[in-house]
C-alpha cells in the first residue's frame, strides 16, 4: 500500500557464500545421485547370461587340441547362467576354452552387402593378433583367439590395476575386443564387449561404438604407457561406408599397418563365433596378407583350405551349418590315425572348385597334412571362397565404390518414382 | 450484538504480562465462540469517536489480520470464515466501517479505509458487495463532504483499486473511479490534504488503470495532473507524484516517449534543486528506467517474437545530461554515511544510479565519466575524491573489457595507494572498487586479469593491512579477497600465486573475524566467507599442509562456542550467527580435503572429533546454525562413506527434527538432501532408519504447510532410499508411489504462463523420474515385479512428457533415463504395455541427435535397454 523504498543494495557485493554452500551440496547431491544411478544401470548387466553353451553340445567343437587335453565334467564350464564375471575369473584351460569360442569372426566379403552405404561402418583393420583383453581385480589379461595368453598387465581400464582404486571393484570387469599391433606395441580396440560390468553382447554396434569411443578416453586407457599402464589403447576412426568414407578408410593414411578392411552392420549385436554382419575385406593396396601363406610365410602355389574332420568322414568348413567339401572313407581316416573334430589341411586342385546353382557342389581336395599345432579352427566357407575368389576373379574396390553408387542411383531413382 | 470490549483491547496492551495474557485469552475466547460478534464488536469500537485511540487502534488491527494474512492458506481460511458470516452480521460491520471513514480522528477513518478493502477484495469479485464503489464514489460528488472524510474515501478508493483487477467492475465504474482520483489531485483542488490523498490513491490505482492508459486522450490527460502534482507547493504531494512517475517507468514503460521531455526537466530539476526526499524518488525514476531497458536488452533474443516491449532507449538518449546530473549527486555524500547502516542519500542513490546507467548503455558511458575521474581523484577535498572514486568503481560493470583494461590497468596502482588515504570514506569506496576490479577484471581463467605474478604481493600486502582498519572499510577488503579468490576457481595452476600468502591470509582473517570493535556480525561473516572462498580456490598439493592446520583451528574455535554463556536472546542468536559461519568454514574445509585421496585421510581421522561438535552445535538448538551444520554433516558423510553408520543414532534424532522443521523450509529441505547424502554412504545399512525417515518425508509431501520447493528433492530422496536399499522399499510402495502419481498429474494440471509454476514443473518432473529410477533400479535383482501395476501409468506419464514442448533439458534426461530403467527392471513385461509406443521412439531419437553426450549416452542406453527386452523371447 506504501510506494516500495527505493534503497537499492549499496556498496555491496551481490553474493551470498551460504547460497553459495548450499548450491555446492546440492550440485554434489545430484552429481553422486546420478553416477548411483549410473553404476546402477551398468550393473545391471552384469549377471546377463551369455550365449548358452549347452544348447551348442551336439555341434562340432573347436577348442584347441592339446596332448594333456581331459575331457572336463561338462557342467563345470556349461552351466546354464553363465555370467561374465565368473568368466573373467577363470584361470588355465577353462579361460582358454571359454574365451576362445567368445570372439566374433567376421566373414570374409564375396560379395557386397545391400545397403552397405547406409547399414555399414568400415574401418581400417590393423595387421596384428587378434585378442581379447579383459580387465578385472585388479589385473589386464589379453587372450589370442585360441584362448592362449598373450600378455598379462596393468592397465589403466576399469580394475585394469591395483592402483585405479574403482570404489565397487568386484563388481567392475572389462573385456575388449583387440588386436595387439607389434610395431607401436598398442592394443587396437575393434569392439567393445564388457564395459565398466556392463554387458554389451544385446546392444547394437551402433551403441557399442558409441560407448567404445566415449569410455576409453574417459579412462585414460587411450594415454601413453606408463608402470601402471604397460601398454596404450587406440580405438580405430570408423567410417560411415558411404563413397567418401570407403575410400578415407581404404586410403586413409593410419598409425598402424593396415590388414583390409573391417566392415561393421550399424544394427547387429555382438555375437560369438562366424556371423555375416561384420565381413573383413582386402586387395594388395590396403594388406600384406591378401593370400594365405603356408608355415613357412609362403604363399603356396594352390589354395590350402583347413577343415574338420566329422564323425562320417565328411570335412566341414566352420559355419553352422558347416559347408561340407568332401568325404574321407574310413581307411584313409585310419590310416591317418585321424579322429573326429581334427582339423586337416588340404590343397586345392587349381580350377577345382566346382558350384551348382551358387552352392559349392565339389571340390577337388589333396591332402596335405595336419594344420599348426595353434590352429583352433577350421577355415570358414567364406573365407574359402574369398581366397579362391582372389586368386581367380578378386573384388576389387571399385566395385564396392560401384555397388555404393549404383545403390545411391537406385534411390535417388525410387524417390523420384515415388514422387510421379 | 456488539460486546463492550474495550477494557480488553486495552488490556492486552498493558506492559504487565499478566494482565496481557488474560486479556488475549479472553478475546481469544471470544473470538472462537463468536466470531461474527467479535468482529462486528471491533467495528464497533474502531467506528466510536468516544473510545479510547489505544483501543480503536488495536481493534482496527484485530480486524485488519482477520481478514488477510500474508501467508496463502492462512488467507484463504480467514477469507472462508468472513463468507461464512451471516450477512446481517457482515452488514453492520461494514455500515460501521463505512461510517468511520468520516470520522475526525484520522487513524481510525485511515484504518477504516484499509479494512474497507479488504472485504472490498473478496466481496466485489463475487458481486456481493456491488455497492461499495457507488456509495464511495457519492462521497466525492457530494458538495458538502467535509475533508476529512473525502481523504479518507480517496485512501478507500485506492486500497480497492490495489486489491482488485478492473475487470472485477464495469468499465463505467472503474472510469468514475479514476475520474473522482484525478479531479482529487487536480491544481483546482483547493484543499492540499485532498490532493495528497488523491495522489497517493492513484499511485495504489495505476495497475488498476490499464484501459485508461491504453487511450490516448486519457493518459495524456493522467499524465498531466500527475506533472502538475509533481510542481506542488507541498513536498509531500510532489514526493507522491513523483512516486507515481517511478511505478509508472516500469509499469507503462512503452507509452513513456511522449512525455520523457517534460519528466526529464520535472526530475532534473528535483535532484538539483528541491528536498532530498523528492529528489530521491527523482532518481528513482531513471534508476527504474535503468531497471526496465536492462530487462528488455536481458530477454531480447535475436529471433524472438514481438513479446517484449520496444527498446526506447531513453537512458541513452537522455545521456549526455543524464550523466553530468547524477556526477554532481556524488558529491553530496552524509558525513558518516559509512559507518551506519540505514543512510541513503543523494550520493548513493546516484552512484547506484551511474551503476546501471553503465551497465544499460556500456562503452558509451566511460568517456563521460572518466574526466569527472580524473579532474576530482587528486583534490584536496575529500568529498571531490570520494565521488570520483565511487563513479570509477560504477561504471567497471557494463563497459567492454577492452574499453576498461587500459583504465583500470592504469588505475589499479593508483587505487591500492589511496588505501592509505586519511580519510576513511575514501578508503571504504576505495576498497568498494578495488573489489568491483577483482569481480570484474580478474579473470585468469581466460587469461584476463589486472592481476599478475608481479603486482600480486603488492595487492596482498594493502589488502592484509586494510582489513586492521575501520571495521567498515575491513569489511570491504574482505569482499576484495573474495573476488580475489574466487578469480582462481577453476583457473588450473594460476591459484599458487595465493600459495606463499595463504598461511597470512587465513591469520588475518581469523583475526579480523575476532574483531570486537565492529558493532555487527557482518565483519565477522565477511571475514570468514572470505576465508571460505581462499580455502576452496586454493593449488591443493601445495597448501594441503596449511589447511590440515586450519582444521583444528576452526574446530576449537567452534568448540569455544558452545561453552559460551547465554544469558539474553539476543547472546543466543550471536552464538547462533558464529556457529553458522564456522560451520560454513569447516564445511568448505571438508570438502576441500575430500576432494583429493591423498588429503582425505585428515578428514577421516578427525571424523569422530567434528561429529562430536556437530552434534553439541545441534544441542544449542539455533535453527540458522541447524541449517549449517546439517550442510556441514552432508560433506562429511560424503567423505566418510559407510563408517558414517557409527553415528547414525545420534545423529539420526537431529535428522528427523530437520525433517520436520516446516517453518524454516530452508532446514528441511537440507535435511532431505543429506539424507541422499547418507544414503549413498551407508547403503543398505541405513535400513534401520528408514521406517522413521520415510514416515516424515511422506508427512513433508503431504503438508500444505511446508514451502513447496521442499516436495520435489522428496521425491528424488526416495529414488535415492530405493537405491540404497533395494528391495527392502518393497514395505513403502504403497505408500510412496500413490504420492509420485499424484504429484505427476498435478504436473499436467500446472499453468504454463505462469514462469515460476513452469519451472517449479520440470523440477517436479525431474524429481519423481528419479524416484521411479531408484525404486526400479533397486527392485531389478528380484522384485521388480511389484511394479508391473505401476507401469503404465509411468509410462503414460512419461508419454505425456515427451509430448510437452516447453519441456526442460534435464527433465528429457531423467525420462529418457526411467524409461531404460523400466526396461531394464520388467524386461519382456514390458512388451505389451509398450508395443503401439511411438512416443518412445520419437523420444529417442530427438535424444540419439542431441548436442549433449550425457543425454545422448543416456538415450543409447535405453534404447539397448528397451532392445534387449524386446529381443528375449517370453
């Protein structure tokens, strides 16, 4: 009812230090609010099952065949739930056989996906030994893809060391996706599989990527090598497969020796074993290794194919279901002193690939021997036939760059149908 | 029937407590009983010329606060009681009200006029009281009213006006109102109490005016009498007019133009040369201008619509003279306008004045200041240095870094050697600026700042020594050494320069906060959130040991405190102010240690020893150091983690106080953030308190008593209970869930003009998100089943967020975030609850787009959520 009295604040400064308290702890209430939240979330994950290992007990099995090898009490490593972190834990063979049937192997291209513009991520791919790496208590332990060891160290992911002291750290593990680059000594991380606990096996590459590229940096695993961190992390620039990012992928100059081209569909999950959603692709310009060498790192005058023996005799390819290039009868078998599950390493007779109606209908195969004692797997159909397709008829980049163009055309031409 | 109440009222003004007592009771008494009686009974005595002024007096406020009360539900009771009075009662008392506005003692028709309002206020929206205006408005016309009761009609007259919208009337009405206004303060009133009271009337009826203003003819005419009225003869008629020409600058500032010549010369005129009062509201004037164009130029965005008003620019159009005007005030400061507070003068007003013109007009301003600067710094006279010194410090906020750096480079050698000055008034403006500097030009984490390696011991020496001066001018260094920190937050290695200072620093402010010369607390807290601000700006690693010896230092000083002896209120309330503000440093000191592993440990040590205090502090029982303290506490549960559980029943008693300490909301609510706090230390070892805690929190949502910025960190507290203790909620569901339903539909209900409900909205939202991510997150691992019932109203309730437009960012972040917690927690049950849901998808996607990575991570997440439960058969 009174006019206001027009003193106005004077010769003071407009703060108040207990506003300034209380905005303080309310902002550090709601920072340790959402990392609660967050971890929350994360953890979520954790006791995901993995992919059920029973369900797979009638199919052929790849594990690396060693001379001490004891068939183990099935249910020890194939429970039903398993969960990532018991496998983080475990020790010795267990881990090698686990990890082993872990990764997920690209096919080789033989021919160029639909929608490879706008579905697919390329990359390039570095020359190295493809692992896992998986950090928990404490402690980094990279695996090759036959479930041996590789390196064990600190390292600055989540629990990768004693020294990051992450306040849950039972509950924190990762596992990486990797391929160990010799020349720079540093772990190329080509996915992301566990991160921080969470699971990533039901996200969408998309999403893993997403969370690859924001995490690593975050943890300082990208940082040079230090005593707490003996090796560094790099994560690959990953390109949309467009005209413009096939070609900064295939020349685009890299810190490491590129190996071909790693192409990734943006939708599919990760899964273990052979899938087609991720395909690996090469020519002489962007690899070394376009021909497959014998043991002696030459390239043989024929293609040599590495498959398993079934129980009928019949040699599979690693695909499931597996492709079936032959037959060995009985004798032969037990003259070899072969038995089912081995893997044998056959020549192929040049020109002896023969197909009906786009399926491998014969092949003309000689006998070579038994494969590197290393080897785990059999060679798949797609690998196969990229090998044979490179020495005959190869796909060259310009098709993919042709393939990408005319699906543009082709788009650009429906929208136009579409509007008349 | 009217009761002789007299003796009462008179006796419950008695100086003897005992006789006041009784008297209240008894009009207590009767007031419960009979109410109607009551009332009428005090309309009565304020209407009786014969009785005493003490009692008319004291029933005139009686029925005054029966009638309005600031509080909201208070009002709305008080308002229910008087229509719920049987209308012959009401009748009366308004025939009686009505007839006390002729009465000869003013204060009684004054009062008169007041309540006459106030039943005005809820009886004319309601039509039921029609005649009120028309029965007034006849005082007025009629030739023979005697002055008395025409000034009272006129104060009547403007209270409703006040009160009520003018489309509670017809527009007939409202113009015979303002017409009986502006003839009232019209030159040919002849009776000057007539024409002030008319002046006054119009300055409570502006709001009321609005049609008339939007007419030409009209305003012209308003404005007219009001410049006219502003040439008075009587000071307190051109103090009126000019006060209706303040509220008219902010309230009507988009027709002013027309008229701005005529205000300038009617205001410059006033500073010049008329009383200091009228002068004032003169300033006051431009000072609002000021207020206005710098609100427009705040709100102008580039591309928005028509909304705000038209930039006139008056302030810069009328510079070259506003300007020299308010330089010529600076100099006519109060000889001891510093040392006591409740001085304001024409210096002061004109210097806040110059303070905004700076900053509504910027660059332009400086080369009309500086050589009033330049010519007066130096003079013998304090007067001359004193302005010039306020006018440069004035003008440091507004002008462009570049325009100043050059100035204040410059000057700043100049400023710390008149820290030396003989005058105090010179030293206190001085310091005054010397902070503004730092406030301003000291920004080292960009790169900027007057302050370098090379003058930075000079400034600490002349600050350290100026805080022994007056206590006035110490007051003022310390605002100087706040900024002076508070430049090095976040500005990386820059803070080591304070490092070979700070064990100084913190001696002289603990010493200048030990003070006893000062007649107030305000040295003493000046000093020790100066402090505060050194500690938090300081290079951890290299001052880590000196601020271990702080610790102890504070905390005995916080001991001392609680043996202190209490005799009077007003020893408990000084205990109470020094408390908080060592409370307030050792929450800083905690953070500040617990923010790196290598210091924490100090605070682990000492844990026992300051929870010991605390608790003692609370024990004192003064609820502004409740509040700092509780703050206090949330640090230190955050550094201690799970070993906070050892005090958890001693302090648990204290923390439900806080919960329930409606009045000082400020309380409660820090005690709900702590007990987050707590809930993240102690995880699912707070269990055992929570049946109490949830039990007030629930009271807290559903009290209509409590502020109602307390309810939403309620609800973002239960989320954070839930978390803690997983499934162990389930016991609280249904208690709590009804609550967050609740709550989000009176989300849907809220008015979306209104900017205070509209934020006061998103926070609401944001809040009960979060709770529903704790309670899912913490039912996942085996009980997440308990929500499948609550499902799809969260889920409508998150579709209906998603829709809104004026949705804030982080409100988006918290659904995005729920709704991967509801796929998470109910997996494929959520399948068909979610099938036809575009609403999701169109969320998502706007969130996978965004610019902010935590939201899009968030968004990312939920979608893998929400994947994965639709990829699981079942």
């Amino acid at each position: 009812m009174a006019p206001p009295d027009p003193r106005r604040p004077f010769k003071r400064p407009a703060f108040s230090d207990q506003q300034k308290r209380r905005d303080i702890s309310l902002q550090r209430q709601a920072q340790n609010r959402r990392d609660a939240q967050h971890q929350a979330r994360c953890l979520a994950l954790t006791t995901m099952t993995l992919q059920n290992d029973s369900a797979s007990a009638s199919e052929p099995e790849y594990e690396l065949r060693e001379p001490d090898f004891e068939i183990e009490p099935e249910a020890a490593v194939k429970a039903r739930d398993f969960d990532v972190r018991e496998a983080a834990s475990l020790r010795g063979r267990e881990a090698r056989r686990w990890f082993a049937k872990q990764l997920m192997l690209p096919e080789w291209m033989i021919d160029v996906p639909d929608r490879l513009s706008s579905d697919w991520y390329a990359c390039a791919r570095p020359a190295g030994k493809r692992c896992f790496v998986v950090s928990s208590n404490g402690v980094t332990v990279s695996r090759l893809r036959n479930g041996g060891l590789l390196h064990r160290f600190p390292s600055a992911l989540p629990n990768g060391s004693r020294t990051n002291n992450s306040n849950r750290s039972g509950q924190s593990y990762c596992i990486l996706d990797c391929i160990f680059h010799e020349a720079d000594q540093t772990y190329y991380v080509i996915d992301m599989v566990c991160w921080a606990g969470m699971s990533m096996y039901e996200c969408t590459t998309e999403f893993r990527f997403f969370w690859l590229n924001s995490k690593l940096a975050e943890s300082g695993a990208c940082t040079d090598p230090s005593p707490q961190h003996k090796y560094a992390f790099r994560t690959l620039v990953v390109y949309n497969s467009d005209q413009e990012g096939l070609k900064a992928a295939y020349a685009g100059p890299v810190s490491y020796l590129k190996d071909g081209l790693l192409f990734y569909n943006k939708h599919a999950h990760y899964e273990s074993g052979n899938t087609p959603l991720v395909l690996v692709w090469k020519d002489e310009n962007c690899s070394q290794y376009v021909l497959d060498t014998d043991s002696k790192g030459q390239i043989p005058d024929q293609q040599q194919v590495v498959l398993e023996l079934l129980d009928d005799g019949r040699l599979a390819t690693l695909d499931d279901p597996p492709v079936i290039f032959g037959c060995l009868n009985s004798d032969f078998i037990q003259k070899m002193g072969s038995q089912t599950g081995d893997l044998l390493r056959f020549s192929i007779n040049e020109g002896a690939l023969y197909f009906k109606d786009g399926q491998l209908e014969r092949a003309d195969l000689n006998y070579l021997g038994k494969p590197n004692r290393a080897r785990a797997f059999a060679d798949s159909y797609s690998k196969v036939m990229f090998q044979y397709a490179a020495r005959h008829s190869p796909l060259r980049i310009e098709h993919l760059l042709a393939s990408i163009e005319s699906s543009n055309h082709q788009e650009i031409t429906t929208d136009a149908d579409m509007l008349g | 029937m009217a009761l002789e109440i007299t003796q009462y009222l008179l006796a419950a003004q008695s100086p003897d407590a005992k006789i006041r007592n009784e008297a209240e009771t008894t009009l207590g008494q009767f007031r419960e009983q009979n109410l109607p009686g009551f009332l009428l009974s005090l309309s009565v005595e304020l209407s009786s010329d014969g009785k005493p002024t003490e009692s008319r007096r004291l029933a005139g406020i009686v029925l005054k606060n029966s009638l309005d009360a600031k509080e909201a539900a208070t009002k709305g009771n008080l308002v229910q009681q008087w229509v719920a009075i049987d209308i012959s009662f009401k009748s009366q008392i308004k025939n009686s009200l009505l007839k006390t506005l002729g009465s000869s003692v003013r204060e009684a028709s004054h009062t008169a006029a007041q309540v006459v309002a106030k039943i005005a206020s809820i009886e004319v929206p309601k039509k039921e009281w029609p005649e009120v205006v028309g029965l007034l408005l006849s005082n007025m016309t009629q030739p023979d009213t005697p002055v008395l009761l025409k000034q009272a009609t006129l104060e009547a007259l403007g209270y409703i006006c006040e009160e009520i919208s003018d489309e509670d009337l017809v527009q007939e009405e409202v113009n015979a109102v303002l017409t009986a206004v502006i003839q009232g303060m019209n030159v040919s009133e002849q009776n000057s109490d007539v024409r002030l009271a008319a002046t006054r009337a119009l300055y409570n009826a502006l709001d009321f005016a609005r049609t008339n203003f939007g007419n030409e003819m009209e305003r012209n005419y308003i404005m007219k009498v009001i410049c006219d009225a502003a040439l008075a003869n009587e000071i307190e008629i051109r103090k009126a007019a000019f006060e209706c020409l303040v509220s008219i600058a902010s309230t009507y500032y988009e027709i002013l133009e027309p008229y701005m010549q005529k205000i300038f010369e009617l205001t410059s005129n006033a500073v010049k040369a008329d009383e200091e009062a009228v002068a004032l509201q003169a300033l006051e004037f431009w000072s609002s201008i000021c207020d206005e164009e710098l609100d427009i130029q705040d709100n102008e965005l580039p591309e928005s619509g028509n909304s705000n008003p038209p930039h006139s620019q008056f302030i810069q159009k009328a510079l070259s003279t506003l300007v020299p005007m308010l330089l010529e005030t600076l100099l006519k400061q109060d000889e001891d306008q510093d040392q006591e507070d409740g001085i304001w003068n024409l210096a002061m007003a004109g210097g806040t004045c110059l303070g905004l013109v700076a900053k509504v007009v910027g660059d332009l301003v400086v080369p009309l200041v500086m050589p009033f600067v330049e010519a007066n710094i130096s003079m013998s006279d304090w007067r001359s240095r004193e302005a010039a010194t306020f006018a440069f410090g004035s003008i440091l906020d507004g002008p462009s870094i570049e325009k100043l750096s050059p100035l204040v480079n410059a000057g700043l050698d100049f400023m710390l050697n008149a820290m030396k000055d003989q005058n105090s008034h010179v030293k206190d403006t001085t310091a005054w600026t010397l902070s503004r500097i730092f406030e301003l030009m000291h920004l080292p984490a960009s790169g900027l700042s007057v302050v370098t390696p090379a003058n930075f011991q000079k400034i600490l020496v002349v600050l350290l020594e100026g805080l022994k001066d007056a206590p006035h001018v110490a007051e003022k260094v310390c605002g100087a050494i706040y900024f002076l920190a508070l430049g090095y937050e976040d500005a990386g290695p820059t803070s080591s320069l304070m490092t070979p200072f700070l064990t100084d620093i913190f001696s002289t402010l603990i010493a200048t906060a030990e003070r006893t010369d000062s007649s107030d607390s305000k040295l003493r807290s000046s000093a020790y959130e100066a402090l505060n601000q050194v500690v938090r700006c300081s290079n951890l690693p290299e001052t880590s040991q000196i601020i271990y010896r702080l610790l102890p230092a504070i905390m005995s000083k916080l001991e001392q405190t609680i043996n202190l002896q209490i005799v009077s209120s007003d020893d408990r309330e000084k205990q109470g102010d020094l408390q908080a503000s060592l409370c307030g440093v050792l929450q800083v000191i905690i953070q500040k240690l617990s923010s790196a592993d290598d210091t924490k440990p100090v605070i682990l040590q000492a844990a026992d020893q300051i929870m010991v205090l605390f608790l003692n502090v609370f024990a004192c029982r003064s609820s502004t150091v409740h509040e700092e303290a509780m703050l206090a506490i949330g640090a230190l549960a955050y550094a201690t983690g799970p070993d906070f559980e050892k005090y958890m029943q001693e302090f648990n008693k204290v923390l439900e106080m806080g919960l329930q300490n409606f009045e000082e909301y400020q309380v409660c609510a820090i005690s709900v953030g702590v007990v987050g706090d707590i809930c993240r230390a102690l995880d699912g070892k707070i269990l055992p308190y929570c049946d109490g805690i949830m039990a007030h929190l629930l009271k807290d949502l559903s009290s209509s008593e409590l502020d109602r910025s307390v309810k939403p960190p309620i609800f973002s507290c239960f989320g954070d209970i839930a978390l803690a203790i997983g499934e162990h909620f389930e016991k609280y569901v249904t208690y709590a869930v009804p609550m967050m339903q609740g709550a989000s539909e009176l989300c849907a209900r809220i008015d979306t003009n209104d900017e205070d409900m509209v934020d006061y909205g998103n926070q609401l939202r944001r809040s009960i998100f979060e709770a529903y991510s704790g309670i899912l997150q913490g039912f996942k691992n085996g009980k997440a089943e308990l929500m499948l019932p609550h499902a799809p109203h969260l889920l409508q309730f998150i579709e209906l967020v998603a829709k809104d437009q004026q949705r804030d960012e982080s409100v988006t972040k918290a659904a995005v975030a729920v709704l991967g917690d509801l796929a998470d927690a109910l997996g494929s049950n959520l399948k068909v609850m979610i099938k036809d849901s575009a609403f999701c998808t169109e969320l998502l996607g706007e969130c996978l787009v965004s610019g902010d990575d935590q939201l899009k991570e968030t968004a990312m997440w939920t979608q893998g959520m929400i994947g994965r439960a639709f990829s699981v058969c079942g």
